[in-house]
C-alpha cells in the first residue's frame, strides 16, 4: 500500500535518487569497450605481405644445423651489413622487457627447436623498445605495438610484419615468405 503525505500529491519515496547512468559510468564503460577493441584487433592481427616474390630459401632441419640459441645483434647497421655481405634477410623483432606479450614469444616462441633452426636463414635483430636506437627504429618501419616482427631484405624493403606469434606460425612465415 503507497501512503500519500498529508499535504502534498505526491507519493512518499523513501529510496535515494538513483545516480544517473552515464554521470561516472560512462567513462569507464568507453575505456572498457577500447581496450577490447584493442584486445580483438591484436588476437586476430594476421600477417600482411608486400613482396610474395622474395626468394624461397629452404628451411633447415635441426639434423642439417644447429638449433642452438639465437645471437641476436643489437644494432641495426651491423645487422645490414651483415645482411648485405650474406643476402639473408633481417628478421627484426620490436621488444621491452615490461610487454608481457614479448616474454610470452620469449619463452616459448625464440625458444621452440623449430623457429632457433629456421632462424639461421635470418639475420636476427632485436631493438629494445627502452633502448636509445628504439624510437628511429620504430617510426622508420612504423612501429605501433610491441611486439612486433619484420622481415627486411637487405636493402631495406619490407617483406612482411606481424605481431605475437606462436612457434607454429613463425616457422611457417619464414617457409613461406623468403
């Protein structure tokens, strides 16, 4: 039963005015909604390839090299130099040890038997995103997460890039994309 005051029209509420949705919602409902976004635009992220016609190099198996650890070079010149004077391309990988992603490649992608083998066909080079070298070396190739992987031909294309990648699928860019 609603009970009326005595000198008024209006029922008597005695619940508290209901904060209107939106007033402090919204902004984190907005910021929620963009990290998914961002979320599902990094999971479904597939490789993109501009030169399908690099040279296929077959992949070594470990009983024809080595699978030891990767030696990656630090500097860029040195690993174009490099990359020049052998014709193997630069695989670049964009990381800092705070990404979390990058740990993830770390310990169970540059770590996989498989990706050490076919990463002699490369010239390995890893740019720490905290490192003084990192921002020219970002905007140059137009780095906008980490990580982030590229092929580079010697003379500085572009073969391909990517993000996060499994062992399996690593493995299966440099068999595909030389």
């Amino acid at each position: 039963m609603v009970t009326y005051p005595q000198h008024g029209s209006k029922p008597h509420n005695n619940a508290r005015p209901a904060t209107p949705v939106g007033s402090w919602t919204r902004p984190f409902l907005s910021a929620g909604i963009a990290v998914g976004v961002v979320f599902a635009w990094f999971v479904t992220q597939r490789p993109t390839s501009n030169a399908a016609e690099f040279e296929r190099a077959p992949i070594p198996t470990t009983s024809q090299q080595s699978a030891g650890p990767i030696r990656w070079l630090k500097h860029p010149e040195r690993a174009f130099a490099e990359a020049r004077r052998t014709g193997r391309p630069v695989l670049i990988d964009f990381t800092a040890s705070w990404c979390v992603p990058c740990g993830i490649m770390d310990e169970q992608t540059w770590s996989n038997r498989r990706v050490r083998a076919a990463m002699n066909k490369v010239i390995p080079l890893k740019i720490d995103m905290d490192s003084d070298i990192a921002p020219a070396q970002a905007a140059k190739y137009r780095v906008e997460f980490i990580p982030t992987i590229l092929l580079v031909r010697p003379d500085g294309r572009l073969v391909w890039r990517s993000g996060f990648v499994n062992a399996e699928q690593l493995v299966e860019l440099l068999e595909r994309k030389r």
